[in-house]
C-alpha cells in the first residue's frame, strides 16, 4: 500500500484532500463536518415499502417518515435506473395529499410534480430555460403531460400549456434508448 506524507494511504490521503478542498470552496463548512461519517444506508426493504404506500397510503407513509426521516430523500430503483422517491411515487398517480404532506417535510420539488399540482408558471419558466424536457421520463416513463392530467381540475392550464408545445405521449418506455 502507497502511502503519502506523514503516513497516509492513498484513500486517507484523497478523503483529506477532498475534505480540505470543500472548506475552501464551501466556505461555512467546517472541516469536521466535511469529514462527518454518513449514516449506514436505508435497508432496502423498507425504502420500497416506503416508496410504494406514497402512491396512496397517506397513514403508513407518515408513520413510515415519522421512524425514518431519511426516507423522505430516498429511492427505490425498480430496474434499470428506474429510480423513484415517495414524492414521484405520489406524483405519477396524481395524490395532491401525499404530495404536499412530503412538501411539507422538505421533499425534493420537481417539473413532473409541478405538473400535477398545476403549478403553469414553474413548468412554463422550466421549459422556456429548457424545451427539450418536454418529453422527457419521469418516474417509469411518464411523462410531463401524464402528470398533469393525473393532477385533475386544478392542471388543466398545464394540460392545455404542454399540448401546446406539441405534447401527445403520456409514457414513453423507460428502457427504450433514446
């Protein structure tokens, strides 16, 4: 094994560097909390299961986040890199109760939410910065227009926004290549 100076590995060597390097560019970040051990990952059963009551059981999935706060980050990845969070898992089928209980806890907001939710300025400012996601895959292959329509009433500004643009697939495959 290489080591550096003052006897240090290779891997201790870089985790310092790196350590030292986000003092510097992030400033406020304290060395210690540059180095901060991270928490053993989320077993894997639990994560699905979490991910999967967020598409419509309001009861578990605050139980589930109320004993797991990490949860509320986490995804699962059903195959291939079809990675999905209990936000997008509330998104995709439309659960505006499921969808804003996880807002409220911090829950990472995206374009395929702000669809369901009919949020028309967020998604028009998105898609004038960049109109190439307007087909893009969400959650398993559904699209933009798939979330708005599963956002009812209150996304039909959105639905009529996104037809506009020439939006007609609510799913694309997921595995296809692009």
């Amino acid at each position: 094994m290489k080591t550096y100076p003052h006897n240090l590995t290779r891997t201790e060597f870089l985790h310092y560097s790196l350590a030292g390097a986000a003092t510097i560019l992030l400033p406020g970040i304290s060395l210690a909390q540059a180095q901060q051990d991270k928490p053993a990952p989320l077993k894997a059963d639990i994560v699905k299961e979490f991910v999967s009551v967020c598409h419509g059981n309001i009861a578990r999935a605050k139980e589930m986040l109320e004993n797991e706060p990490l949860l509320l980050h986490a995804s699962w990845d059903w195959g291939g890199g079809d990675f999905e969070s209990g936000i997008e898992a509330a998104g995709h089928v439309g659960n505006k109760e499921i969808a804003t209980y996880l807002l409220s806890k911090g829950a990472r907001y995206n374009v395929y939410l702000a669809c369901m939710l009919g949020h028309a300025d967020t998604v028009k400012q998105i898609l004038t910065f960049n109109a190439g996601l307007l087909n893009s895959k969400g959650p398993h292959g559904f699209t933009m227009l798939h979330h708005a329509q599963k956002g009812g009433d209150s996304s039909k500004e959105v639905v009529s926004y996104l037809q506009s643009l020439g939006a007609t697939e609510t799913w694309i495959d997921f595995y296809k290549k692009a």
